[in-house]
C-alpha cells in the first residue's frame, strides 16, 4: 500500500527544504518506498478533516490503510521499523540510532527553535536585543557537544541511520544563521547527507511544489 503524506500547498520556507514534510520525504526515498503527497492550504490544515489527522493542525501526515500518524519524528522512526536502510540489524546499535532521533528533536531543535521565535515572533520586543545572545549562546553549547562527538566521522554511529536523517534535518534550520559554519565538521557532515541522492530526490519533490511544477 502506498502511503499518503500531507504537505504545504504554498511552502513557508520558500522550497528551502526546511518544512517538516521533507524530513518524511527523505525517509521514503532512503528506503525505497512509493508515496503520495496532499497538499494543503494553512486555512485547510485548520478546518477539521485534517485535525481529526493531526490534533494541532500542522504538517506532516502520514496515512497508510487504517494507520493515520502526525509528528515527523514518530513518521520517520515508523517507516525506518519497517523498511531496511535507516536502522542497524544489531539491537544496541538500533537503539542507540534511535536515541540520536530523540536528541535531534529534543536536546538540539529546541534551542534552534528558539532563536527563530526570538528573531520573528519576539524581534520587535523591547527586551529582544537581550535575549538573542542568550539564545545563540545556548545553540552553540548544544553545536559544540554534537560537533564533539562526531570529531571525523562520518556519520554519527557507524553507518548512515535515522539518528542521521533527523539530526540533519534539524541542522538545516541553522542555514541562515551562519551558526553551523562556526564548527567544520558539522558543516561537512551535513554536506555529505545533502549529497546522498535520496536527499537529492526529496528536496526536488518539495523544490518542485514551490517552484509550481509538482
């Protein structure tokens, strides 16, 4: 069965492949599966057809026969449990790709999240010029332990896994700040998963929406 994932009709990262969706896309392309893209308005990810598939009204998706799933990480980490290409075959190192996802969402976007509140949605506060360096501080000690740990691998835990898949995802989101070029290793780590041609495939597809040839 092929499955059907939801993205934005008119993207907010202006085909950047910083959308959540791509995160998903990039998974389905690592590991060979077909899928169906819906886009949507932001006025249709509020009506109730789609809140009844995702109770905060956000992309991604994910519906596959009775199985309706939201949250990119959970997406990712369904479809890698299920398909070979984004999990080790031994247990510990299947786990351990597992928590690199975890610490990619929880202990890294967090404060990358942040600084993009504290420029657009907090940037015309009166305390804002405060805060910022507060925020960049906090991303860089959270670059400097990732950069730490990865020294001259290639990858985060051997082979290429999930753990990577979302960790660059979650990266990418630092493009604009000229952040990741401050740590060398992490610029190259993610240049090399930008070069895998899944990447290539699942950019294109959400390039192409954009662009309005999707």
């Amino acid at each position: 069965m092929i499955p059907t994932i939801t993205a934005f009709e008119s993207s907010p990262d202006r085909g950047q492949g910083l959308a959540r969706d791509m995160r998903v896309r990039w998974a389905l392309e690592e590991v060979g599966q077909p899928y169906d893209v819906r886009l949507l308005s932001f006025s249709a990810m509020k009506e109730p057809a789609h809140r009844a598939l995702h109770p905060f009204g956000q992309i991604p998706t994910y519906e596959e026969g009775d199985l309706v799933l939201f949250e990119s990480g959970a997406i990712v980490l369904h479809i890698a449990q299920h398909h070979a290409g984004l999990l080790p075959d031994d247990a510990n190192a299947r786990a351990r790709a597992i928590a690199w996802m975890f610490a990619a969402l929880n202990t890294v976007e967090s404060p990358i999240l942040e600084l993009q509140t504290a420029k657009f949605q907090e940037g015309d506060k009166p305390w804002a010029a405060q805060r910022l360096p507060l925020v960049l501080d906090r991303i860089r000690h959270r670059l400097g332990d990732l950069s730490t740990r990865l020294g001259e691998a290639d990858w985060l835990d051997g082979a290429f896994s999930a753990g990577d898949l979302m960790m660059v995802g979650v990266l990418l989101r630092l493009k604009a700040s000229g952040l990741l070029d401050e740590y060398p290793n992490l610029a190259a780590y993610v240049a090399r998963a930008k070069a895998r041609p899944a990447f290539k495939r699942a950019f294109d597809a959400q390039w192409a929406v954009f662009a309005g040839t999707g």
